[in-house]
C-alpha cells in the first residue's frame, strides 16, 4: 500500500491562523498527516473545485474525501481519534472551551489582520511570505510584486472588519490587555484548561502565532510575556509536552485567571454577537422559507479595546456560537446551576437569553439553514 494513502493531507500555508490552528491540533492527537503549501493556482483550481472557494485549510483523507474549516475538521477527528479528547466532558469547561474557541477564531483574528497589515516593520515580510507562498516557482521579485497585489486586497478587506481608522488603537488596546492576561494565566498552569489543550487553545494559538508571533512588527509584543511564548512552542507541538495522564483541571474548575478574559469576551464580542443575532431573526422574520442565511447580513456598532466603531455582521458566527449553546441548552437544570453561577461571575447572564430560531448546519462546505 502507498504510504501516502494512509495519511491525512493537510492544505494551508504557515502565514495562516486557522491552518495552524489545525496542524497543533494534529500534532497533538499524533494523527498521521502531511502538510502542503499549495500554489495560487492550486487554489483557484485543485481546491476551489473540491470545496467551491479557494479558501485554506482544507484537508484530504485517506479515501479521498475533502474537509474544509478548522472547527469542522476538528469535530470529524474528534471522532474518529478518540483518545485525548479537546473537548472537556464537563459542564464549566466544555462551555469554557467553545467560548475560548469562538473568541480565538472570530475575534482574535482581528487582532491578526491589524497588526499585519499596518504594521509597517512586517511589510516586506509579509509581502515576501505571500509571494513565495503564492507562486514558489517565479523569482523573488516577481514573488514581492504577488505579495504586494495580496495585501492591496487585504487593506481593502479590513473595513469590513471595522478595524480602520481610530477603532485601531482599540485593538492595540485589546490585544496588549489580552497578552497581559495570558501571560499571568500561563505563570499558572501550561493550558487554557489544565494540563491538556482543549479547542481553545488551538483556536488563540492559530492568530497568535501565525500573525502576532511570527510577523516582525507585532512579535515585539511578546518581549514581556515570556511564559506566553513558552505556551507557543508547547503548542507548536503539544503531544511532545505531555504525559500519557495529562488532563483538565478536575472538579470541572475553570481558572480564576482566566476570569478577565471572559469578562472582556462578554463586554465587547458578545454584544457584537447579540446584535448579530437579532439581525438574523429579523431576516428570517421578513424571509420565512429562506434555505440559507446572506454571509454578511447587515452592520451592526461594537466595541474593541474600549473604543467603538461600525463593522459587518457575518452570519458563520451563528455556527460557531451554536456549538457553545447547543451544551448549555441541553444541561438539566441541576448541571446549569454551577453553570450559571459561573456565568455570573464572567458577566454572562446574557447568554442564558439567548434563542436561536434556526439552526446554521453545513453541508457541502456552505452554511445551510437546518
């Protein structure tokens, strides 16, 4: 048999969040794979014909079969390696966990994108990293011209993000707070959760380390924070850190120190995301028999490192929200209470209101309406 047909392929380039985001997951549960770097034109062919967009990672199986998104590639693996679950069993943690999740993927990264491209120390780097990636074939100089188009479409991407102008400093201000945070945190214990990743790990480390790590103009950032790096490389391959009993903290305890990290999560991103939700409710009020949702669905106000500006409203979030909901919703009322005395602790109450109308499904690489 071909040694390669019994390996999982993982497609994606390193200057990528969620690519790496996966990778350490697959370093970590010792899944057999292989990375690959695909070209600008395997992109726009070979894995836009596979998944409909020439999007990163995807992920090839053994048989064949081809996998796109972070999350959902995590969530099919999950069941098929069973062993070292990222996923915490119980109640506190597992709802910790896909919080942690839901901020690493869908806030995080505007951190990501800022720092990247305004950061005038990562220009040539990051043009460079691109071009290489893009077209490994041509020259350097053809390389940097590939480079420099992909950032002009990048800063043309990132208003919608809502992260020009004055709102900035907000995500400075976001972003210095949050390494502060992770730093005391990781003086603690060597994971979000304990001693063993969990999906929230792997989701902050995606934006930490491919952007805000490796780019030359935010890694200054890091210099005092230096048990956060040591995190970094742990997770750039966390099976090798581990011992066979490593597990989450026991009682189902989530770490004080993970306290102003929450709290931030539900004074700034959750407001975005209940803003979100009440836009969604309202198109599906005025389109009943719609099948699937618009990916931007409005604009809506939102807050970043205390100072407020205007963004889009992308409606995959509703996914990766549901994943959080759908554990809460399902406790009895008895396992909500410790639940919900937490919640209180974070300032999140709020999430106990929250209704979904209609469940985000995907199917054949797109989000459909359940």
């Amino acid at each position: 048999m071909n040694h390669l047909n019994t390996i999982f392929t993982l497609n994606g380039w390193i200057v990528s969040p969620y690519t790496q985001k996966t990778l350490s997951y697959l370093r970590f549960k010792g899944i057999p794979h292989r990375e690959k770097a695909p070209s600008a034109l395997e992109l726009i062919g070979k894995v836009k014909k596979n998944v409909g967009r020439p999007v990163m990672p995807t992920m090839v199986t053994p048989e064949g079969e081809w996998w796109q998104d972070s999350s959902e590639i995590i969530d099919k693996l999950e069941l098929q390696f069973r062993e070292k679950p990222v996923v915490p069993p119980t109640p506190k943690q597992k709802l910790a966990a896909y919080l942690l999740e839901l901020h690493g993927d869908e806030w995080l990264i505007l951190s990501a994108l800022h720092y990247r491209w305004t950061e005038p120390k990562s220009d040539q780097f990051i043009v460079s990293e691109f071009g290489r990636l893009a077209a490994p074939w041509l020259p350097k100089f053809i390389n940097r011209l590939i480079g420099a188009r992909i950032k002009k479409m990048m800063m043309q991407y990132m208003p919608r993000f809502g992260i020009n102008g004055s709102a900035g400093q907000g995500v400075r201000n976001y972003t210095t707070q949050l390494i502060e945070n992770l730093e005391l945190h990781f003086q603690q214990h060597p994971y979000l959760l304990g001693n063993r990743p969990c999906v929230g790990d792997f989701a902050i480390f995606g934006s930490m380390y491919a952007h805000l790590y490796r780019d030359p103009g935010s890694k200054p950032l890091f210099d005092n924070a230096p048990n956060l790096v040591l995190w970094i490389n742990r997770m750039l391959d966390p099976g090798q850190h581990l011992i066979q009993t490593s597990t989450f903290l026991e009682n189902d305890q989530i770490p004080e120190t993970l306290t102003p990290i929450f709290k931030v999560f539900f004074a700034e991103q959750f407001p975005y995301i209940q803003q979100l939700m009440q836009s969604i409710d309202q198109y599906l009020q005025a389109n009943p028999t719609a099948n699937r949702l618009p990916r931007v669905i409005g604009e809506s106000s939102f807050t970043i490192g205390n100072i407020a500006s205007k963004r889009q409203q992308f409606t995959f979030s509703q996914w990766k929200l549901q994943r959080a909901l759908e554990g809460y919703q399902s406790l009895s009322d008895t396992d909500k209470a410790p639940v919900d005395a937490w919640l209180r602790l974070v300032n999140g109450e709020g999430f106990k209101q929250m209704n979904i109308k209609r469940q985000v499904i995907r199917r054949d690489f797109k989000e459909v309406l359940a």
